[in-house]
C-alpha cells in the first residue's frame, strides 16, 4: 500500500490528482476468458474477488458499460444488517455481516464499515409481536437482536420524537447492534482494486449487447467492443437483470422499481444508529460527513428512469420530520433513485438456469447492499463449482415454479406478518 507525506498529499490535491497511480489496471478485452461478469457493481466485483481467490479462478473478466461503481452501488442507503426470520435468508445474511466484519482486512482496503447497530421502532402491539417473533428466531438462528423500551430508545437516540401524539406513536423497538453501514463507494473500490490485484480483467465502457449460444449452451457475450467468449456467464446487473437475461431467452419473475433516498445538509451529529419506521415508510442515519440521509419505499410503478418522483421524497420527509422534528431547519442537499429488481417474494435469485453456463444474481429487493460480500462469495462458488452453495440453496431459480418461495418482504421497510 502506498504511504504519503502530509506534503505529497497537498501536492497531489493541488495537481489535479495527476500524479496518483491507478487502482486497478484499465484492461482491453481479451478474445476468451473463463468467466465473464457482467455487471460492475458491488455484487459483480465481488464475485470476480472470490473466484480468483478462493477458487483459483483467475482468468475473469468484469465488464461494466458505465464506470465501477456507477450504478446500483453508488445509489444506494449503504445499511448492513442481517435481521431475518427465516432461515434460507438468516443464515445467508449472518454469513454475509462476518464478512463485513473483517472486510478491510481482507481488501486491505478501508470500506469504512461502521457496526453502529440498526433499529426498528414498534408502534403497536402487532407490529411488537412481529418484530419480536422475527428478533427470537433470529437469537435462535445465533443471530445478535435486543427488543428495547422507550427508555432504551431515549438514551440511545435521544433527538428521537417519543410524543404520544403523532401520526405512529412509539411503542419501542428492535435492535440489531453489529448492524450498521458502510462507504459504497469504498467497497465498490477496494473489491476492484482487490480482484485486480489477483489477474482479473476490470473492463469499463463495454455494454453488453447480446449473449452468445451454441444451442443451449452460452458461449460468450456481444458488446459495444467486440464478442467475447466466455466458459461461464454470471449476470451481476441489479435492476437490468431481466433485460440482460431476456438476450437468452429468458424471462424472469421480476419487476424493476426505483428506490428513492435524499441527504440534508451536514449537521454536527446528534445520533450514531440506524432508525426506521415500517408503517411511516421511512429510514434515517447521519453519515460520516454530517448530512442526514433519509430513505423510505419504493415508487409503484415500473421504471429504469433512476429519477423517482417528488410525491414519495415528500412522503419520506415528511416521516422523516415527525421522527426528528429538528429536521425540519435543514437543506435537502441532493436526491437520487436507484433501480430496484424486486422478486415476487422480497428474496434474491442467486442460481444456475436452464441455460447451460448462464448463471444469474439478481432480484434483491432492499437487500442489495448489504449483501454484497455474501452474494459475491456465494455466486464465486456456484460458478466454480456448478451448483449452489448450501446458503444459496434457497434461492434458485426454479422455486417460482414449485412454490418453494421465501417469502420475506417483511425484511424491507414494510414488515408482513407470518
């Protein structure tokens, strides 16, 4: 890792950064590799990362049509939990935040995770027994998860709105403690840089255009800089990941939505967690630079537009604001929309397909971000091997078909009872 002087610092900053040397190499496309990615994204990178690392699997390539880290990753509320109920998505999750937890190290890359724990408010006695039968098998499935009072919640976030009188009173909450959030940006870069480093091709302003097949076999991909052959296909592509798939024939039990967010100016920081509301729609944190980042549900309709519209940022501000009433002094600094694949059971798809070496990662609802360790470190595997890891088993593809679903929308930010 390089080291600078405080010197060469400034005289990078006012150089224009000229001087600094890349992260990651810009390759050209080679004519054949064994694993193509498509998608350039959190979940994309880190597949590349662990297939070369864990499975010796190093003639990779990762092809973007933007920039690393322009799409989903970068558009993104960059919370990290692992509160679920069942099962096949607790265990994943759980395996997902240990990886969290040690990720700088392994990256040698400071993503900047900060376990700053994450809470649920309960505003009513049914909402209190969802939430705390989810927290329950979550201590059974060795998982870490607190329900507190009011009394809690007012020392742990003492700005938080504790009136009977608004629209949701609060009851109390749910806590997960090893929750938190991380820099997307930093962990876009630092499975980049990582995955580099260990011989994978990195591959930017290369839109795929077409999948390539012999039969039902896939064998590479058309791009805007050639075809290029490929022994596996994986599809990394968030919100895309029905319109990539249909290049092979397949449709998929997706539809695509935009998932809004906004930031308020920086404040000094006055709350050090994770809050949302399910029945306000909304989810609050302050990040490291003091702005107030505030998001809520998804827009409801069918868009790729990464837009949103002024209704839904009025929706969540004005929750937001019945939360943290001093809120209402600040500045919206900026807003944004990223492109959500929603499965039609709120759980992702990380699975084989009938098409032969065509393998797809896709449908995460809310749970993209956090859990991009996991989806890529499972995805590597099925890869490599042909077949799922056991923390993926669940979520084949195929399930829709025989009704073997998990269904888990009650993870996001509008619980569901079970």
């Amino acid at each position: 890792m390089h080291r600078y002087s405080a010197f060469s610092l400034l005289r990078h900053a006012l150089t224009g950064h000229r001087g600094w040397a890349p992260a990651w190499r810009d390759a050209e496309p080679k004519p054949h590799y064994d694993v193509v990615i498509v998608g350039g994204g959190g979940h994309g990178l880190a597949t590349a990362y662990y297939l070369a690392k864990l499975h010796g699997i190093k003639n990779v390539a990762v092809l973007e049509k933007g920039w690393i880290g322009g799409g989903n990753t970068g558009r993104n509320t960059t919370i990290v939990r692992s509160n679920y109920l069942l099962p096949g998505n607790a265990h994943f999750y759980e395996h997902s935040l240990k990886l969290w937890e040690g990720l700088s190290q392994d990256l040698n890359f400071n993503v900047m995770f900060s376990q700053r724990g994450v809470i649920n408010l309960i505003h009513s006695d049914r909402e209190r027994d969802v939430l705390a039968g989810r927290y329950n098998a979550m201590r059974l499935n060795g998982i870490d998860a607190e329900v507190i009072d009011t009394k809690t919640l007012a020392k742990l976030v003492p700005s938080i709105n504790l009136s009977p009188d608004i629209r949701f009173p609060i009851q109390g909450a749910v806590l997960q403690p090893r929750g938190g959030v991380a820099r997307h940006d930093a962990v876009a870069w630092g499975y980049a840089r990582a995955a580099d480093a260990l011989g994978v091709d990195i591959i930017q302003g290369c839109e795929v255009t077409g999948i390539v097949q012999d039969g039902s076999k896939v064998t590479g991909v058309e791009t805007t800089r050639g075809t290029i052959g490929a022994g596996s296909v994986g599809l990394a592509v968030a919100g895309h990941t029905s319109h990539v798939a249909a290049m092979a024939g397949l449709t998929l039990p997706i539809e695509t939505h935009l998932l809004q967010a906004t930031v308020t100016e920086p404040v000094k920081p006055f709350f050090d967690t994770v809050v949302s509301s399910a029945p306000a729609h909304v989810y609050v944190s302050q990040t490291d630079k003091g702005e107030v980042l505030i998001g809520g549900h998804i827009d409801g309709y069918n868009s790729y537009s990464q837009r949103g519209t002024l209704p839904r940022i009025e929706d969540i501000l004005a929750s937001a604001v019945e939360l943290f009433p001093r809120l209402s002094r600040l500045r919206l600094m900026r807003q944004w929309a990223g492109v959500m694949d929603m499965s039609m059971d709120g759980s992702p798809i990380i699975s084989k397909t009938p098409v032969e070496n065509f393998f797809i990662n896709g449908g995460w609802c809310y749970g993209g971000f956090k859990a991009t360790p996991g989806s890529g470190w499972v995805f590597a595997h099925t890869i490599a091997h042909n077949r799922p890891h056991p923390l993926n088993e669940a979520f084949h593809l195929d399930r829709f078909e025989t009704g073997h679903v998990l269904d888990e929308r009650g993870a996001g930010p509008k619980p569901q009872a079970h």
